[in-house]
C-alpha cells in the first residue's frame, strides 16, 4: 500500500516537474483559418486543433442579453446601445449571426477537451452593467451546466470579485496587470492572464505568481521569440493568435 501511494507522489511530482504551457486560442482559431473572431466557427476551429483554451469576449445588449463579440460594436452597432433584435440585422462574413452566450456555451458543450475561457468585457456605461453581466455569466454558465468547462477572465476588478462572491468554485483570472501577487492571492482569485508587456516589466512575477499557487496566463503572444521567452519561464497558459505556430514551438 506504501510503496503504492509512494509510486502516485512521485508521478504526480514528474508531471508537475515537466507540465508542459498551454494553448489558448485568442478569439477561437481564426487568424490562419479565415472564420470570423470570437465566432462559433472559430470556436470550432480551435476544437478542431484541440488547443487547451479558446477564449471569447462577452457584452450586454441593451435588453440585457450575453452576445459574444470582441468589440464594443457589432459591425457598426454599438451592443450596448442596440437589443439583441436589432443587432441581428449584421451578420458575420461567413453567415453567422452575432451569438448569444447560450448559443456560444451550447456549441463549445459536445467536447470535453478545449476549455471555454470567458472574457467579462467591461461596460462603457457603468459599473452596475459591468456587475450585472457578471451576474448574468454565472447564470449562463450554470443553466447551461458549463461551470466545468468554463473559466473567467475580466479587466474589471469588482467584475472578478462579483465572479467569485457568486460562485467559490469558478476559476476566475484577473487581466489588468496593476495586481501584485500577494493582492489577487488575498482577493482569493485563481491566478492571471497579464499583457506579455507587464510580465517583461515585472520579470519575477511569473515565478512569484507559481509560488503562490496561482495560475499564470500572458496575452497576446504572437511571436516565436517570445513563445520561447514565455515557455521558458513555464508560464502555465499562452494566449495567442497563432495557435498553430505556438504548437510548433511547443514541440520543438
């Protein structure tokens, strides 16, 4: 029994040794595969690729509906200006309608190996909206049975806070660079997705961030030169572009 538990420490200490950085997908795979960003059929492409992430950008409309879009407009609309109806009247290149969040979850839901990295995007209008779609994501995230699928990501301080107080279990990431590692352990976040500006600036925090048991994500990484820089300093995650050329790197 001994020498059982004796064997499972050690494999576990050899994978922790030599776990490998992870790919995240920026906006699904669509820079090489001509699907629009944050997409459906971007989504599907970084499946496809089977990168450990794909990450997507959240607003609320006016009536208070979760869309997946990167920017504060939609093709021209402003989301936050316009109900969900009327933002129907664009489309993407390729057909799609602007996706709902439960469209997006429901779509990324039929596979289990591509996390669904949840971007929080923070509201031009007000604090109140940004909260309030906090709270609206994790409704989202559980009537669509996603919570395990799903990690958060948020510029918006109180939008991470909200995440957590909701649900003590999400896997929530801070992205605004201006957080010490000893400010987001005590905030009882899981770790944080800063711009590769702010970890070139502070080149101690990836290991200060591990050393707290916190997660480490860096974004947008585009480059081979500094995939190398990054996966060297065996940060955890990899946002990127290029999920394709990252893979590469990776296996060199």
């Amino acid at each position: 029994m001994k020498n059982s538990i004796l064997i499972v420490i050690m494999s576990l200490l050899v994978h922790s040794a030599f776990a490998q950085t992870e790919i995240i997908a920026h906006r699904g795979a669509w820079k090489n595969t001509n699907a629009p960003q944050n997409s459906i059929a971007s989504l599907k492409a970084a499946i496809d690729q089977k990168c450990w992430g794909s990450e997507f950008d959240v607003h609320l409309t006016k009536d208070d509906i979760l869309v997946v879009n990167h920017d504060h407009d939609f093709y021209g609309m402003e989301i936050e200006e316009n109900t969900y109806q009327e933002l129907l009247a664009k489309k993407h290149p390729n057909g799609e309608a602007l996706p709902t969040i439960d469209e997006y979850l429901q779509a990324g839901m039929g596979q289990k190996g591509t996390k669904l990295i949840y971007e929080l995007k923070t509201s031009r209008i007000s604090k109140a909206r940004t909260l309030k779609a906090a709270e609206l994501a994790i409704a989202a995230v559980k009537r669509n049975k996603a919570q395990k699928m799903v990690e958060y990501i948020a510029f918006d301080w109180d939008a991470c806070l909200k995440l957590r107080e909701l649900d003590k279990k999400a896997k929530v990431h801070y992205l605004n660079g201006d957080k010490t590692p000893a400010e987001v352990k005590a905030a009882k976040l899981t770790g944080v997705d800063y711009n590769l500006n702010v970890f070139k600036k502070n080149p101690t925090w990836v290991k200060e961030f591990k050393a707290a048991k916190l997660k480490t994500n860096v974004w947008t990484v585009n480059t081979e030169e500094d995939m190398k820089l990054f996966i060297n300093d065996k940060i955890d995650f990899i946002t990127t572009d290029q999920p394709e050329l990252l893979k590469t790197v990776l296996a060199k």
